[in-house]
C-alpha cells in the first residue's frame, strides 16, 4: 500500500471594491475597458423583467458598441425566479449563446438578480468572474457584501449555494427613483436590521432622516448605502464563511425567512424581516436582552417608515413554526435564534453568537404578533 499527499495550500485574495454614486454605467464600462477583471471579452449580462428596459439592455447594448461579444439573459422579476431551474435555464442559455470560461458575468438588478447570477458565475466552466450592478436599496445593503450566492427550494430559503466573491459592486442611488415605495420600505428594513446589530449613532441617525430617504435625498441616501456597507463588511471581514458571528447578520431573519416562505412570497423581504425583528425583540425582552424602552424604538421606526410589526391574518402561525425549523441556524433539531443588545451592539454567549430556544417560546411570541 502506497500513500501520495497532495498539497494544496492556498492563500486567496477576495478583496474588491464597492463604487457608491450616480448612473454609474459608464463608471461600468470604462472599468472593463481598462482591463481592472482582465482581457475579457465574452460577457453575460443578467437581469430580470423589471430591470431589463432601465438598465439591463442599456449596459448589455454599451458593451456591444465597444466591440465586446454581450448576451442579454433576463429572468421574470421576484423570488420565485430564485430556483435550481432557473438557474439551469440561465447555464443552458450561456451555453446555447457560445458562452465558455472564458466569459464574465454581469448581475444587474436586486437581490434575487445577484444571488442567482453569482451562483451561476460560481458553477459556470467551474467558475468565471462576475460584477453586481446593484439597482435596488435592499441589494445594495444585503446583497453587496459578502459574496453569499444561493437558491430556494420548495424546502427552505438560500440553502443551496455557495460562497462567491465578486470583482466589484457598484451601487447605482439614482436606480432608487425608479422603485415602488413599497420596495423602499423592503430596503429599509435591512438598514435598520444593520443599525441594531452594529451602530447605534447610525439608528439615531435614521430616527432623525428616514424619511428623506424616500424624497432621494442624495446626501442621505449616500450615507444609508455607505452606512450598510461598513456595517456587514465589519461582521463579513471577521467570518466570511459564516463559522459564527456572521450569523448576527440573521438578525430578524429566523422567523422573517419563515414568514417569507409560509407566505407564499406575497411578502417582500424586508416586510417579513421587519417582522422577524419584532419578534426576535419580542423573545429578547423576556430574556432581559433589550429594554421595552429600545424595544418601542425600533418598532417606532419600522412603523414610520411604513413596514409591517404583525403577521399577517391570512399566514397560518403552525406553518411559520414549521419552516422555523428550515432556518439555517438550526442545529441537531433545535432552533436558534440571534439577539441584539439594546441598540447598536449584539448578544454573546459563552463565545458564540446564536442562543438555542424552544420552540414553545417561539410560538408564544408569534402568538402576539
């Protein structure tokens, strides 16, 4: 018997920048031109009903006039698109399109849009580079950073996926105007999740000038969308891979993803993880983890700016329960929940950052809501 040790140590830079401004298009393009991802050449742009007229095409039709070979591929806009099937649609259709590794993705959109597409970049001819093109307020607080690109199943949320970094994000703010005020409200909520978990001088900042994000206050809205950055990037930086305290992240997010799910995605995001924020405040009040005082703060500030503190009526609470226990959180059959300190700051015990709970606690809270 014979024994041969393949050493494969490697040391992997992931870092990448993140451009906050304006039609930042040509900031795009110019990037691309100036060899910053390399010689390439093939591009796929991907993007979803809604954004495929406002900037999916227009960037697609900007890279063919600089002489680059782009193909346009669009998926029907919202989370049911998220799939292992659409996926695989989008992969069929950049083979079909003469597509091979030596291509470069192009995520332009929200959430949905660059979950899939980083998948796609992560798993296409065993990986090729991509860039996010953010056009909505939640993916510019959620998905921007951290490089977590996955899929849904009729099972559970976001479990299977990968870690991917991108070459580069650029936030594009004037994208804001072009959203319903519904999908603003959806991106608030994960600013104020941000502002809960790291940076009570940022909550303070939102109870003062919230508002102004939804008249595109530039200066406002520069600051909301730095603010987010900073705040994931000091969690992503220390546990990118998610061993533990990149899991605080998940804050209002156990029984907001649970909420998501049972409601059929009728929901949006951020409405469910307002929610779920609720009820996370909820159990840790009776843990002695927050004040009722910090407690009415925050549900004060979801409600001002629109978002929902309840569960809906026509969202039966035993199927919440039951997609709890999908959360990725959950360990040997038991669920666990991540909790904030007061404001600004978050709950650890004994070195880790998620605290078991019983299920019965859970649903006494959902109950109330």
């Amino acid at each position: 018997m014979s024994e041969f040790r393949c050493e494969l140590v490697k040391t992997v830079d992931d870092s990448y920048n993140i451009e906050i401004g304006r039609n930042l298009e040509e900031k795009l393009i110019g990037d691309i031109k100036s060899g910053m991802f390399g010689n390439i050449k093939n591009f796929a742009v991907i993007t979803d009903t809604n954004v495929l007229k406002l900037y999916g095409a227009k960037i697609c039709d900007m890279l063919i006039d600089e002489g680059y070979h782009a193909h346009l591929f669009a998926i029907q806009a919202g989370e049911l698109s998220k799939t292992r099937e659409t996926k695989g649609f989008v992969e069929d259709s950049m083979l079909g399109s003469g597509l091979r590794r030596d291509c470069m993705v192009v995520a332009v959109g929200g959430g949905v849009v660059s979950d899939l597409a980083g998948f796609v970049a992560g798993t296409f001819g065993r990986g090729v580079p991509f860039v996010i093109y953010s056009t909505t307020l939640l993916s510019a607080a959620d998905a921007s950073i951290g490089g977590k690109v996955a899929v849904d199943t009729a099972l559970a949320t976001n479990q299977i996926g990968m870690f991917n970094q991108p070459k580069k994000v650029y936030i594009d703010i004037a994208s804001w105007i072009t959203l319903p005020e519904r999908e603003i409200r959806s991106g608030l909520a994960e600013t104020i999740k941000h502002a809960c978990i790291g940076d009570k001088d940022f909550f303070e900042y939102l109870e003062k000038n919230i508002e102004r994000v939804f008249t595109f206050d530039f200066d406002v809205c520069e600051h909301v969308a730095e603010c987010n950055c900073k705040i994931k990037y000091n969690v992503v930086m220390r546990d990118e891979r998610e061993q533990d305290l990149r899991s605080v992240l998940n804050l209002g997010h156990s029984v907001g993803r649970a909420l998501e799910t049972a409601s059929g995605y009728m929901m949006l995001h951020g409405e469910a993880v307002a929610i779920g924020l609720v009820a996370q405040m909820r159990l840790g009040e009776r843990y002695g983890y927050i004040s009722h005082e910090n407690v009415q703060r925050v549900e004060d500030l979801l409600k001002k700016v629109g978002l929902p503190t309840r569960i809906p009526e026509n969202v039966r609470k035993e199927l919440i329960i039951d997609k709890l226990y999908t959360d990725k959180k959950v360990r040997n059959g038991k669920l666990r929940f991540v909790f904030q300190k007061e404001i600004g700051a978050m709950m650890c015990f004994d070195g880790c950052y998620t605290k078991e709970v019983e299920e019965n606690e859970v649903a006494a809270v959902i109950t109330q809501l």
